[in-house]
C-alpha cells in the first residue's frame, strides 16, 4: 500500500515543531520515561489521554506472513489436506499426480500461455486417431485444472499475473528473434515457506511453462527462461520442444517420449547429440524405424527414457538425504502476558531442546495477545502437538503445526496486524473541545499524515538501570579494544573488561526483592555463578545459561564468550541491533528539530516509493541535490536515516556530521560494526523516517458501568473507549503510532 503524498500536509510543520519540540541528547540516560518523552511529533492536533494495556485482551498482536495472511487464520483441516495431498518430495516418480479435484483454493485462474502438455503414463506418441485425440485432450484438461489449482492456490493474485506477463514477454521476445540483451532475466514469486507447497509450484510452473526454468533459493524461488528449450526449437517444433520438457519435469517411471518421425540422418544426429550432451545423466535416446515405413522413404523416430541406474541412484540419494536431513516444525504461537523469550524458554524446556532450537520473525510485546510464526529445530509435529496440554497451563497455545524444510529469520514478515483498546479517554488539560471531535481529527491527522518512525520502548527493555542498548554498546566496544590490543597497548581501553562490562549489564539487577534479582544481586556479589543459577527460576533460560558458561569459563574471554554464544545469533545480534535504534531515534529528532518537514540538499530518500520495510539495498537510495531542493522533487516520506552498520552512506549535510560525532562520543569512530569472536557482522540498513498505518478503522464504545453518587442520587455516568484496529509494516511499532495519534506518551 503507497503511503499517500505527504508534501502538501506536512509543508509548513518547521515552525509548529521548533515551537513545540526540540531535540534533547539522551547520553547516559537511564530513565525510562525521559528517553521517550523526547521524541517529536509531525502532527499538529492536540490529542487526547487515555490507557492502553489495561488487560492483556486489549493489545492483541497478529503477525501478517509474507503472503500477507494473518498468522492465526489458517486452519488444521486446511493445512492437513495440503500436506497429505500434495507431492511427496522423497518420491520423485509420483511428483506429478496431483490430485486437487476436491481441493477448495482461494485464488484466481489466469488466462493459459502456450500449448499445455499431455499427460500420459505409458508411451509419449504422436497419435492421430480421433479416439485418442479424444483420450489426450481428457488428460490434457485435467492437467490444465491441477496445475491452475496449484498456481492460484499458492500464489497471490498480483503475483499470478506477474507470472502470466514476465512468461509472455520471454515467448514474445523468442518469436521474434529479438536477442535477450544483458544479464538473463528472472522474476522472484517471493518465500513459500511450505516445502510441499513450493514442491507443487515448481513442477506446476515448468508444465505449464516448459520454456521457464525454476529455481530455489532457500524458501524464495526464481523464475529465468529456460535457453535450452530455446535451443532445441531451432532443431524440432515448438510443440516437440515444449512437449519434451514437460516429459523431463514429470520424470514419470517406465515413460516414454517419442519425436516425430525424421527421414534426415544428420538432423536425428543432432538432437541425440543436443538431448545427450545436456540430459545425458537422467535419459537415453535410441533411434527406431517408424512401423508401416517404406523402403523408399525410411523415417525413422527417435525415443528417449529415463535412465533406469540414474533414476533409481538418484531415488536412493533423494531418501538418503532426507533421512540424514534435520527436522523443523512450523507452528503459530499464542501467548498471553508472556515476555517472548520466557515462552521460549518455557517451550524449550517442554520439548527437552534448547532455545536457540527456535526461530521467529519478529519478538512480540509482553502485556498482550500474541500470534506469531515460529519454526522449532529437531522437534517431530507429533511431539509438539503431545505438549499443548502443559503449556496451556502457562497461557500458551500452539496451532497450525506442520514440517517444513528450514528456519525462520528476524524480519521474515510483512507487517503486524493490531487490534487495541483505549480505555478512560480524557481530553488533555486545559482543552475545552469536544472530546470525540478531538479523537477524530487526531486519528484523521495520522491516518493522512503519517507518524514520526521512531523505534519503541520494547526495543530497549523495561529495564530502569540497564537497557538493551547499552549491552549493545558494549559488545560493539569488545570489537573496538580487540583492534587496540592487536595493534598495540590498549592504554587503559582493555579488551576482556569490555566483556566482563556486557555480561554484568545483562545480569543487573532492578531494585525488586524477587528470585530472580535476588540472584543477579548475588553473583554480582559474589561472582558465585552456580550459586546465583540455583536461585533463578527455570523458566529464565537466557539467564541460566549465561552462569552455566560463566561457572564453567569462569570471568574470563573465553568464559563472556562462551556465555553470549548460549544465545542463538537472533539474539546476540538483537542487543547491537538495539544500539543501532537508540542512535536512529535521536538522528530522526536531531533531522525534523533542524529540517523539520522539507526534504534538504545532502538527505538521503529511497527511490522506490512502495518500500515496505527498512532492509533495501544502497542502490535504492538518492542523495538529494540542490537543484532537487529547490525544485520540490521529493516528498518526507521518500526520506531516510542510515540505521548504523558498515554497508551505509550517511547524510551529506547536519545530520550526516551529528551520526559522526555520536560515533565518536560512544568511541566507535573507527568501528567495523563487525565482532568476529561473537559472530556478528552488522551491515546496516536504511528507514524511512515516516510511517503510515494501514487497514485504519475504529469505534467509539461507551461504558455505562460506573456509578456517580450525587445529592438526591446516583446517576450512571458514561466513560469512553476506543477501539482501533490497523495494519503496520514490519519494524514498526504500534505504540509510537499511537503516541502520535493521542499526543501522549502510552
């Protein structure tokens, strides 16, 4: 969805926010409240009060996957008659049988390209009787219909039709002999994280186009043009060459395919030279005299088979290596007022693996509900299913189980879906309007305008002593004082220290009388790391490990190293990450307090207006002249700030020198944002500095429960709460846009 031009609706917002905000540095701050009271506004409206988070039924939380589905809308039923009925991958020679005829997909049936091929079981011949014209067209349109099924099924209705033309464009240019110039072109359909599903695909695909080629990325796959096929067109038909290559891609057992008949010896000779030299390995070609020839007028056919040794080598390897190939089970996860790496946790110990066993797209707040995809290494979908009785017990429940074939990783997703009520709305002080003409305009104003992108308070912690990024700063210094100890006396800067430093962060305790801080206090103390583990619940894993390696290492290098390396990378990385976003969140105060809302000489803006997340390439991103300036040519929400990372260019003007002199007030002038010991490699990224929300709608709910006791007596006084419900793009947080939308920190 394109965020709407905002050049007009935010032109003259420099006053209002130099008038009304200004940007403070949040050096050694550890308040809570100060770090995000600081932050500014790009809208004008007053804005009301109100409480968010009163229960956790009030913040629910549903991952949108990168099909755009919402995470808790796919069935059981639906995913078990997908599993049981698409190809099995291990079985090649059936992978073509498809039996969908029952099957009920959303999705549309594009217009077919080409001649569909003919499915047969036994001998591929050029029949010409009309009975078995008759026969072929039968099994010809029951192809048509599985591989439309499969098509629509799995691929999104946009997607299909981007199909449908990049197919057509490389037969157009094919007929007319127009040489495709420059690198070979090739369209992405995007992850298909089911491995059945995009078995399905890939065979769908190269039958119905046998002059495309298909090819997995991990769960992304490729679409290019097949150039064999091309190549063979020039020594048979078009209708040989495309019958051909769906006859390889069916790969069907004890089947035949038989060109036409050819009186030229020389021709034959080059398309079993051609059929050897590329598929040598998987087929064989022989040469027959056609049946009812003459002497005179020898045609001869050339047919070709599968390779019986090949075929079943290959069988056997495809068995061996599913056999030694690990199992990841996907699933949804729901939680209620569960911090996400206690849940994990929780799971991990339920299920006898550890946390770093399981992978997410993105972490979920605490005081909420939550529906997330998540995918568990070495755990069968039997066994996952076996424990959601016990993890019912701690507000959990998992669905939508099924096998896939690989991880997930952070950011794989396009965006949360939120539904969230505010509760005792007020006017804010002092304002004498109308209360819901205020929460109209403000939720208009955003919902228009946009909301300043700022990072919110979960990337940091709840913590009040320590938050995340200040570990992040830390494991970041390690890598600075490692260089300083190889090239030289560190004067003061030592490297084990900084270690030492991120892992007693980690373990600071808040001023509560809790297990679980009673024990940070300890081994503080104490640095009694067995001691301070027997006194933390279970349920902490990270900080159980932590002491583990620490009992085991000691406070040592290798001890702080071992200790990180108890988390999974997602993790370790996530406290950089959180370092980065504090750094981001002041750069976007410093811009609009010294910019405001024009897009200046030396800004960086991205170039593709549909960008709907923060990861794209430095390809994509313009450095704003003076001419472009003046001329108005971009709008606020095409700006961005470089998040920190060693792949970035930053802003040529105030704010590119502000980025450098953070970096050397946190004494990472010279960083790499690289730490070879921990494994992590930060290259950075870009995001946009503006957001809208999507899918917007809201309702106004009025709540007659509470009494008003007056002189003669009690009258039943009505309080107000919204309802509101919208999309955000990943990284994106609903809480800064409500903050926006209400003018008060949430």
């Amino acid at each position: 969805m394109r965020i709407p031009d905002m050049r007009t609706a935010l032109r003259g917002d420099l006053n209002l926010l130099e008038a009304r905000h200004y940007y403070l540095r949040m050096e050694e701050d550890t308040d809570y409240g100060n770090r995000f009271s600081s932050l500014c506004y790009i809208n004008d409206h007053v804005g009301f009060l109100g409480t968010i988070k009163s229960s956790p039924s009030d913040f629910v939380v549903i991952e949108i996957d990168e099909q755009g589905q919402l995470v808790n809308k796919t069935t059981d039923e639906h995913l078990y008659k997908i599993n049981n009925i698409l190809p099995e991958p291990n079985n090649f020679a059936k992978k073509t049988k498809l039996d969908l005829q029952n099957l009920s997909f959303e999705g549309g049936h594009n217009q077919e390209l080409g001649t569909l091929s003919r499915c047969s079981n036994g001998d591929h011949n050029h029949q010409s009787t009309s009975e078995s014209e008759a026969t072929i067209d039968d099994g010809t349109s029951k192809c048509e219909e599985e591989t439309a099924d499969v098509l629509g099924s799995v691929l999104d209705k946009k997607t299909n039709e981007l199909l449908n033309q990049f197919a057509y464009n490389i037969k157009e240019k094919w007929n007319s002999e127009t040489e495709l110039v420059g690198p070979s072109p090739e369209l992405s359909l995007g992850r298909i994280l089911d491995k059945n599903q995009r078995a399905s695909l890939h065979s769908a695909i190269r039958q119905k186009f046998p002059y495309l080629i298909t090819v997995g990325k991990k769960s992304e796959i490729v679409v290019k043009p097949n150039f064999e096929y091309k190549e063979l067109c020039h020594l048979v038909s078009e209708e040989e060459a495309f019958d051909f290559f769906k006859y390889l891609d069916a790969k069907k057992e004890n089947s035949k395919f038989t060109f036409k008949p050819d009186a030229n010896k020389d021709h034959r000779k080059a398309v079993h030279h051609f059929v050897n030299k590329k598929f040598g390995n998987l087929v064989e070609t022989k040469s027959f005299s056609e049946l009812n020839y003459s002497a005179d007028n020898p045609n001869v056919v050339i047919t070709v088979k599968f390779r019986e040794k090949a075929y079943k080598h290959r069988k056997r390897s495809h068995l061996e290596c599913q056999e030694r190939k690990v199992i990841y089970t996907a699933f949804t996860l729901r939680k209620e007022n569960l911090e996400m790496f206690e849940a994990v946790g929780f799971l991990a110990i339920q299920l006898g693996v550890i946390p770093s066993d399981f992978s997410y797209a993105g972490l979920k707040d605490k005081k909420a509900i939550t529906y997330q995809a998540m995918v568990v290494r070495k755990v069968t979908p039997e066994r996952l299913k076996n424990i959601e009785k016990e993890i019912e017990k701690k507000r959990m429940n998992v669905f939508n189980i099924r096998s896939v074939d690989e991880s997930l990783r952070l950011g794989q997703l396009k965006g949360n879906h939120f539904d969230i009520i505010i509760r005792n709305l007020k006017k804010q002080i002092n304002d004498s309007s109308d209360l819901k003409e205020r929460i109209l305009e403000a939720i208009e104003n955003v919902k228009t305008k946009g909301f300043v992108n700022y990072y919110g308070p979960q990337r940091f912690g709840k913590g009040r002593k320590v938050h995340t990024d200040q570990i992040g700063l830390a494991l970041l210094k390690t890598e600075m004082h490692f260089k300083q100890k190889l090239n030289g006396p560190c004067h003061g800067l030592n490297y084990v220290p900084q270690k030492v430093k991120a892992i007693k962060l980690f373990l600071t305790p808040e001023d509560l009388d809790d297990p679980v801080n009673r024990a940070k206090k300890h081994f503080l103390q104490t640095e009694d790391a067995k001691g301070a583990r027997s006194l933390l619940p279970e349920f902490k894993v990270r900080e159980r490990a932590v002491l583990g390696s620490l009992h085991r290492f000691g406070m040592t290098e290798e001890g702080c190293i071992q200790a990180w390396f108890s988390f999974p990378h997602s993790m370790r990385i996530f406290y950089v990450h959180a370092y980065s976003s504090k750094i981001w969140n002041e750069a976007v105060s410093y811009r609009l307090a010294t910019y405001g809302s024009r897009v200046v000489e030396g800004d960086l803006v991205c170039l593709d207006g549909d960008v709907d997340d923060e990861h794209f390439p430095n390809g994509n991103v313009h450095l704003v002249t003076k001419e472009e300036e003046s001329a108005n040519t971009y709008a606020m929400h095409q700006v961005v700030l470089p998040i920190l990372g060693y792949n970035i260019q930053y802003p040529k003007n105030k704010v590119g020198q502000w980025y450098q002199e953070m970096l050397s007030r946190d004494g990472l002038h010279t960083c790499r944002f690289k730490v070879p010991a921990l494994k992590l490699n930060v290259p950075g990224c870009y995001r946009q500095i503006l957001k809208c929300p999507h899918n917007l709608s809201y309702q106004l709910i009025e709540d007659h429960e509470i009494d008003v006791k007056t002189e003669d007596s009690c009258i039943s006084e009505a309080t107000l709460s919204l309802f509101i419900s919208f999309d955000l793009d990943s990284s994106c947080y609903a809480t800064v846009c409500l903050r926006e939308i209400m003018k008060h920190d949430v």
